[in-house]
C-alpha cells in the first residue's frame, strides 16, 4: 500500500478505533486509492486524504418529544456535512434505534463518492437518530419530526444540505419533515427529496435505487453477453429498496423469491410475482406489519424466523437491500455454493470485507452499494433539478434518465478500474472515479 494512505489509515484507526463501520468504509476505499496516490503527487502534497476522512461539520442535537401516553421521550439527532466541494451537501436521514456518530460517518463518507458517481453536482453528507419508529403511533412519528426539524432546519436549506430518506425515513416522514421546515423558514425551498409528488416530489424517486439497482446488474451481466432474464433472485429487505427491487426484477422477467425484515426471512420458490409483490406492499407501507405474514398469506412460501435469505436456496442472483455488514464470508460461501453467478448492492455495504474476499476469489460479478444503489440519489438530484426549474418531467424522462446515469456510472467505474491495472474491479472503478472529481475540486478551490 502507498505509504502516505497507509498513514492516513492508521492515524484514523487510532483516532476512533470505536466507529467500526466508518473505518471499514474509510479502509475500502483509502484500499483502492493506493495506486492514484503512487501515480500522482498532487493528492498527498494538497493533504486530500486527510481532509477526506474528516466531515467538514458535524451536528448533534438533542431531540425531546412526547409520546402518546404525554411522557417526554429524549434522542439524540445528527447531521454528518461531510463534503460540499462538488456540490451542497446531500444523502439521507436514518431512523434507527442502532444510529450513532461512527455509523452515520460511513454512511456520509460512502455518499460523497457515490454522490460523484452519479455525475450530479452533489456533496455528500448524512443524518438520523437512534429513534425507533417501530410500534410508534403516527401522531408519535410526527411529534418526533416536528422536534428533530426544529434544530435541523437552521443548518440545511437548498444550496447548503438538502436531507432525504433511509432507513426508517419514507414518505410520511418527509412529509412531516418538510411540513415544519417550512414553518420554521417561512419558506417554500427545495430542501428535502423524497416528496409526495402533489407538493414538489419527482416521479420515480420511490422505486430508483431498486430501479437502478437492477439496471446496473443488467449491465455488469451485458458484459458477459448475460442478462436478468429467466434468473432467480435472492433480495433481502422488505423496505424501499427492496420493493422496487423485486419490482424490476419482475419487469425485466427475472425471478425473485425472496424477501427479510429484521425478524426473519421468506422464500417463495414459485416466486413473488406482481399481485404477491402489492401484498408486501400494503403490509410494509400501510399495515407496518412482519414479513411472517407473506408465509401465512402464501402457503407456497416458507418463513425462516432469525434468518438471512443467503443460502436458503439457489439463485444466480442477489441484491442485498435491507443493512449494512448483512452477508458475511460464510453466508457469501453459501451464495457460491448455491450457484450465485453476481452481487448487486442495494444497501449501502451489505458485504463484510470478508465476504468480498470470497467474491473475488469465485470472479462474480459485485458491484459496491456506492455505484450500483447511486440511482437513489441521483433521482434525488433530478428532483431537486424540477424543483428549480419549477416544472416535473414525465415518469418516462425521468426512469431514461436514471437508466443512462447507472449506465454512465457502471461504463465510468469499468472505466477507471481498467486504467488503473484492475479490469473488472468495480470496487476500486467506483472509488478512484468518485475520489477524482472530488479531489481535483477541493483542490481548485483551495482551503
Ligand atoms: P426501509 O426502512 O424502507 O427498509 C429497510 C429494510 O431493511 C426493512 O425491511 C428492515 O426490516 C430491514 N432492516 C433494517 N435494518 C435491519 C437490520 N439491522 N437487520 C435486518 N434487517 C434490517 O429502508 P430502505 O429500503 O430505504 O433502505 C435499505 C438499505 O438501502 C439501507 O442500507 C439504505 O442505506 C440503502 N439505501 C437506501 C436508499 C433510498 O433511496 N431509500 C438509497 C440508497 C441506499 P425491519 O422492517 O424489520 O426494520
Ligand atoms: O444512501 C442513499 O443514497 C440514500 N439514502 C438516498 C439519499 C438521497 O439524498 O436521496
């Protein structure tokens, strides 16, 4: 490893060595970018690296509400503003009871390359709380927003960071979100993605990142003269990405059959076709309910209660969509040893660093979350571009242009991987393409 990379590393693993995600996403990439840094001087002279690792701004506020009963509940609430050189700071806001700073740092560093990847001008950064919208009343979620808005309203705004959805952040919470900023500001601003379509919303930013996910598997296998067609599918998940997954895949006449929530996971070997797909649906959006009921409902199916889906059956195919670290190297070995032919990231960093060595080891095709789940984003972007123009594009113009943004961002990753001495790698592709533009901007603009 370049030596000047293997410092910065090391400084960071003694700095933190407690945000273990954070590390593990800052090592991926610092990983890859060794031979840009051995090829160029430039980089190490402008202290890029240092600079990178580091959020330039970092929120954190309490968050006190009321619940049902009237007791005052109190979380904690942040935004991660990790790089702005390409654009305004931009990515989601995760609702989780297992949110923390280390977490939201790696999932703010993975979205300032992902961000560039998408060939939009957009920053990167990241949000959430350890709230835990489960078994919440909606008047409860909407208390919860109005107060966690009521801090994070001064420090975004259009051209500064501009929030969406993620885990535990769908369309209602947006809703509520924007609802109070606009309370807070007084102003009608482009300052979250993921709006309902009647107040500013874009058509086709619910299904892209499983629409894009899927479009960037076609092309990985269209480098083998392959396609999704006639191929089963493992997805995990049951949420947003996953839907939309399961929704394309269904388009393009591929077969997935399964599906996982935190309790466990559902294998369908007849498959889950469209009318199986609007049940999961009503129960995940409307009903809030388990992926258990899928097996009561389809006697076809079998639920696997404390189960990943990795493994459970064969498949050429899978689409990790539901957390991060969520395929380790033996649930990597079982995809393999069940005929696994490619791994397409819906989440962002599904696979432990193990389960890539397996991988690569086996030559599948795996494309990283920050590439091949880039087109949730990336219609985030497109959103905020209707926004501007005060006009909404048709839900043709916009799923065309998401498909040439994930067809840019594949032949930009295959690209960079190919002049850089590792053809196929779309792990170090999609680092040293995102790293380059975000790194010759911050060194245009000084410091
Ligand atoms: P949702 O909240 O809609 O769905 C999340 C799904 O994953 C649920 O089925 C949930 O199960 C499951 N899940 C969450 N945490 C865990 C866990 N610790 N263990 C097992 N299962 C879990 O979120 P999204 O679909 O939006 O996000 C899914 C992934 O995709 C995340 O990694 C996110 O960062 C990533 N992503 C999302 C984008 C977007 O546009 N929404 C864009 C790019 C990436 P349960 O219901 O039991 O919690
Ligand atoms: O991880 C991600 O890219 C997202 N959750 C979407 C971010 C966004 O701003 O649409």
């Amino acid at each position: 490893m370049n030596k000047y990379v293997a410092k910065v590393l090391e400084d960071l693993k003694s700095k933190q060595p407690w945000e273990k995600e954070f590390l593990q996403a800052a090592e991926e990439v610092l990983s890859s970018l060794s031979v840009v840094l051995d090829s160029d001087p430039i980089y190490e002279k402008n202290k890029i690296l240092e600079r990178m690792v580091v959020p330039e701004r970092i929120i954190m506020f309490q968050v006190p509400w009321a619940d049902d009963k009237g007791e005052i509940q109190v979380n904690q609430g942040y935004r991660v503003q990790f790089n702005s050189a390409i654009g305004p700071y931009k990515g989601g806001l995760r609702f989780h009871p297992s949110v923390n700073l280390g977490i939201l740092k790696f999932l703010g560093f993975e979205q300032v390359f992902k961000n560039s990847l998408t060939t939009l001008p957009m920053g990167g950064g990241k949000g959430g709380s350890n709230f835990d919208p489960k078994g919440k009343s909606d008047n409860e979620v909407r208390n919860f927003c109005n107060s966690f808005m009521r801090e994070l309203y001064r420090h975004i705004g259009p051209n500064t960071d501009v929030p969406a959805g993620d885990i535990g952040v769908g369309g209602r919470e947006i809703g509520y979100l924007f609802g109070q900023y606009k309370r807070c500001k007084n102003s009608y601003d482009s300052v979250l993605t993921g709006k309902a379509l009647e107040w500013g919303g874009s058509l086709i930013r619910p299904e892209a990142t499983g629409y894009g996910n899927v479009y960037f598997a076609q092309e990985m296998l269209a480098t083998k003269g392959d396609s999704v067609a006639g191929k089963t599918a493992l997805v995990s998940g049951s949420g947003n990405v996953a839907q939309y997954t399961i929704e394309k895949l269904i388009q393009l006449g591929a077969k997935p059959i399964s599906a996982s929530d935190s309790n466990g996971s559902i294998i369908d070997p007849d498959g889950i076709d469209q009318e199986k797909l609007a049940f999961i649906f009503d129960l995940k959006n409307n009903k809030r309910g388990r992926i258990s009921e899928y097996a009561k409902k389809y006697p076809t199916a079998k639920y696997y209660e404390g189960k990943r889906p990795w493994g459970l059956a064969k498949a050429e195919l899978a689409l990790p969509s539901a957390t991060q670290n969520e395929i380790d190297a033996d649930n990597a070995k079982a995809l393999i040893e069940n005929g696994c032919i490619l791994v397409s990231e819906g989440a962002n960093m599904p696979s432990t660093p193990e389960a890539i060595e397996v991988y690569k080891s086996a030559k599948i095709l795996y494309a990283p979350g920050k590439a091949s789940n880039a087109g949730g984003v990336a219609t985030s972007g497109l959103e905020m571009s209707q926004n501007a123009i005060r006009l909404s594009w048709t839900r043709e113009e916009v799923d065309e242009k998401l498909h040439n943004i994930m067809r840019n961002i594949h032949k930009n990753a295959l690209e960079a991987a190919a002049e850089y001495g590792t053809p196929g790698d779309y792990v170090n592709g999609a680092n040293i393409a995102g790293f380059k533009k975000v790194a010759s901007a911050m060194i245009a603009q000084g410091f």
